[in-house]
C-alpha cells in the first residue's frame, strides 16, 4: 500500500512539475489556452487513423474540402463551392491564396496527392474515400470528383477527410502513411504541416503538443487565443485537481465523482449534453479457437447462446448507477438516437437475468464457464477500466473467469487493431452522424477497404448487402428504411452487447468561451480566454 501510495503522489507531483513548466515558460501577456484529456493522440499523422479523439485534434491543425459548423452541418473549408454535375460526377471550386504552414501553395495536386496517399498500405482512412473512383484535375483550384455509384453522404464523408501538403510529405519522405497498428513512424507521425487555424510547434508524446495560431489562415478567426498546449493526463483526480489549482483551463471527461464538487465551485462551469457514441462489448466470433482462453479446439463465442448469455448477465443498470452516476444512457442498438439510421424499434436490451443466462451456457455446453482475457482501454472512454471490472465481476457469476487486460489507448488499440483479442470493450461515434459510417466501418465482413474497425470478425452477408444499397440510395425514406433493417439484423446477431452512451461532461473556467460538440470534439476555431 505504501509503495502504491508513493507511487501516485510521484506521478502527481511529475504532472504538476510538468503544468508548472509550462506556465513558467509561457508569455504572460499571450491569450494561452491549457487543457487535459484523460489520453494521448495516436499519431500526428491524419491518414493512419480514424480514432476519433486524435482525428478530433488533428482538425485544429489539418482541413478538409468540407467541415462542420456549430450546429454539425456541413460548410465550406478548402473547397470554396461545389455542384453536383451528375449522379457521380462532383465539381469543387478550390480556395486559392490558401497556404499550408510552411509557406508553400495549396492546390488540386496536394487533394490528388492525398487522395492515393490515402490509399496505402498504412491508411486507416480509406473507408473516408471507398466510394470514389477518380479525383481529376480542372485546373490548379478545380477539381472533380466521381464516384462509383451516387452517394448522398459523400460531403460528410469528407468532412474528416484532411489534405496534406504533396511537396512537404515527399521532401520529408512522408508520402506513404506509417501504420501506427505496427509501430510505423515518419515525418507526418510527430510533425505537421497543414492549413488550419493551428500550427504545430511542439510534440512530446505523453507529455505536451503545443499549437500556435496560424496567422495565415484563410478564414476570419473566431478565436483570440495565440497558443494552446494539450496534455495527457489520464488519472481522475489529477486531472481534476489541474483545473482546480489552476494549471488547466479546462478539462474532459470529468469523472463522474467529481460532477457535483465542481457544480458547487463558483469559478467553474460544467457543459453536458449526450453523446453520439455508443460503448459495447465485442466478442471474437470468427476464429475456430478462441485466443487467450482455457478453451482448446473451440470458441464459444461462435455460440450465440453464450452471446446471449453474456447479454442477459450484464447488469446495465447496475453500471449506470455504481460506475457512471447516472450520467449514461442505457442502450439495446449501437446507433445512438441523433445520427440517421436510428429507430426507437431498435433500442431493445435483453434483460438482466443471471438464471437465463446460467440456463443458456449449460445448454451450449459450458455450464463450467471457461477463462479468457478481455481487452480494456483504461484512457479513452469514461470510467473504461472501472466498467470492465463491473462486466468481470458479472461475468464470474457465469464461471466465466475474466484476465483483465487494461492499458492506455495507444497500447490498446494497437493490440486490437491487430485483432489479437477475444473479448473487448469498445465505443464507436460516426463520424458522418450517418448510420451507413458504423455500418461500413464496424459491421461490414472485415476486407481490406470495409470492416476496418471491426474487431471481432463479425459477418452478416444480409447486413453487407444492405449497407451496399444504403450507399447509394438517394431517397432519404427508402435509404431510413434499409438502415432500420440492417441494424435490427446486428442486434439480433447478438455478436455485440451494446450498454451505453456517454454523457459529454467537460469542465472549464468561468473566462474560458468554447463550443461542445456532440462528438465530443473540441474546436480550438471557438475558443476564447476573457
């Protein structure tokens, strides 16, 4: 116990060491804005992942042809204007006198150059560009873009799509993406060079990344602060008491312990709101043999039974009150009510019945239970590890017998996104607010283009054909209908238990102006100290 105690005062007092070095070295006259986040980003490198938190930073830094306003609709950034000149072919107008921060031009070659970047061996993004076939050049600030097939959604699609610089990533042998699932490293990996609101000025991994204002920037600035210095601080009260003392400006997620303190504290504003991911337990039900597990020769999971039963021995409401505090959203569907596709028809849980459950793996053969390891963020959701230990301690009721693998999120997704995993917790948010993005992205049969993020082999050819046809259905109620379908497809699979969403709880300080996504996003573009 001694040496556990030492050991947090010893990485608080480091932390701090850490806050207080920064606001020695900082201008005391200059608009700096500090924040904390409970882990750090994965890469600098906008094309080597679609995890969303480093995909969130990365815009402040990096643009697309389109973004999103307050209000998450899609508005014009380096693409001036654009018309859709048949079903597949789109024509972009291209901002010019936009530079990227080294000084040099943007234009249609860098969106080419990223476009077959983008489709490398080390791309975690291609799902962002599946659906086109060609991007061709009209002139320097004129391209087109056609598609396979027509696609309503493609605009959203290339809101998280960014455009590096084809000049600057050749010269610093950087025109392929490094594939951080394999420890790949190059120059787009810790430095940068795009043409956003901010430039990158500092990386020190696990530490601090610190972004200046682009003073070049093409667009009217909202914002008035000049630096911000991002760190990675993935213990609770650590992170709390940096807000408290001083040392950070605002901070996210706040434990839910600590909502009510901060509520009571007078110098400091609370923004909550629910948010669009959904948190989930995956299974492996693909290989013959489960890895990691006292099971030889066979996988369980392949079982629907035992899926099932691990459903009904999940206690969602017991998380909601003893982990969460009540600040989650219990859910039966891994589509969350604001993104298009959802139907109150789909938010059925199985209930909370350990004798069912008990009932189901005796029937499948198991009433002995079995021993695996279950893969665990422990800095990327809100209380991730707290929640699996609460589905460990369920699970054990079962004789299922779980080995908690809990590790920071570089760790984590690096090991299932080798799928070297049996039994995960999980949390997706589309990126595009459109059902078809979970869909292709997460329930598509894993292929080199689709299912890149689904982790347990999952594979329903219906739920392929469907999301296909989803693709490219114009007529909103038709395209409602068919992504109803697909979803009520997945959760009767039952290779998923879905539990919640998040609520979005950040905190700040009184003079701190910022906007809350409901992606849990923060836009350095809205940020202002007064």
């Amino acid at each position: 116990m001694m040496n556990k105690m030492w050991l947090k005062r010893t990485v608080a007092a480091a932390v701090f060491g850490i806050f207080a070095a920064q606001a020695m070295t900082g201008d005391a006259h200059a608009q700096t804005f500090r924040w904390a986040f409970q882990g750090e980003n994965i890469t600098m490198d906008p094309h080597s992942t679609t995890e969303f938190t480093t995909v969130g930073f990365l815009s402040n830094i990096y643009e697309g042809l389109v973004r999103r306003d307050r209000e998450m609709q899609i508005e014009p950034a380096l693409a001036a204007e654009w018309t859709l000149e048949s079903p597949t072919v789109w024509r972009f107008k291209l901002r010019e006198n936009v530079k990227f921060h080294d000084g040099s031009p943007f234009t249609a070659d860098d969106v080419i150059f990223s476009y077959e970047r983008s489709l490398k061996d080390g791309s975690d993004v291609k799902p962002r560009i599946q659906s086109i076939k060609e991007i061709r050049k009209i002139g320097d600030h004129e391209i087109e873009i056609e598609t396979n097939a027509p696609n309503p959604i493609l605009l959203s699609e290339l809101a998280d799509w960014f455009i590096l610089s084809k000049v600057w990533s050749e010269a610093n042998n950087a025109d392929a993406p490094a594939d951080v699932r394999k420890g790949g490293e190059n120059a787009a990996t810790h430095s940068a060079n795009g043409t956003g609101p901010f430039k990158l000025t500092q990386r020190q991994r696990d530490e601090r990344t610190v972004l200046t204002a682009n003073a070049d920037w093409w667009d009217e600035p909202e914002f008035n602060i000049q630096e911000a210095i991002f760190s990675p601080v993935s213990n609770n009260a650590t992170r709390v008491a940096a807000l408290l003392s001083g040392n950070v400006d605002m901070i996210y997620p706040v434990p839910s312990q600590d909502i009510p303190r901060l509520e009571q504290t007078p110098d400091f504003e609370l923004l909550k709101g629910p948010e669009s991911r959904v948190v989930f337990l995956g299974f492996d039900v693909a290989r013959d043999e489960l890895l990691h597990s006292s099971v030889k020769g066979a996988n369980p999971f392949k079982d629907q039974r035992v899926r099932q039963a691990v459903h009904h021995a999940i206690d969602v409401e017991a998380i909601k009150s003893r982990i969460m505090r009540d600040a989650s959203f219990p859910t039966g569907t891994l589509i969350a009510p604001s993104v298009t596709g959802y139907d109150e028809s789909l938010n059925q849980r199985l209930p909370y019945d350990l004798e069912k459950a008990k009932a189901l793996m005796a029937e499948a053969g198991y009433a002995d239970g079995f021993s695996l390891t279950m893969d665990c963020p422990n800095d990327r959701y809100v209380n991730d590890e707290a929640i699996c230990q609460a589905v460990a301690a369920m699970l054990a009721r079962l004789n299922i017998k779980v080995d908690l693998q809990a590790q920071t999120r570089s760790l984590f997704f690096k090991k299932v996104l080798e799928r070297d995993t049996s039994f995960y917790l999980h949390a997706w948010a589309t990126s595009t607010n459109d059902g078809h993005n979970i869909l292709y992205d997460l329930l598509n049969t894993p292929s080199p283009e689709k299912g890149t993020w689904n982790l347990n082999g999952y594979s329903n050819p219906k739920v392929d054909e469907l999301t296909a046809q989803v693709a490219g259905e114009m007529d909103a109620e038709v395209r409602k209908k068919l992504l109803v379908e697909a979803f009520d497809l997945v959760r009767q699979d039952e290779a998923h238990v879905p539990l919640h969403q998040q609520m979005l709880v950040w905190a700040k300080r009184k003079n701190i102006d910022l906007h809350q996504r409901p992606d849990d996003r923060l836009e350095l573009r809205y940020v202002n100290v007064n």
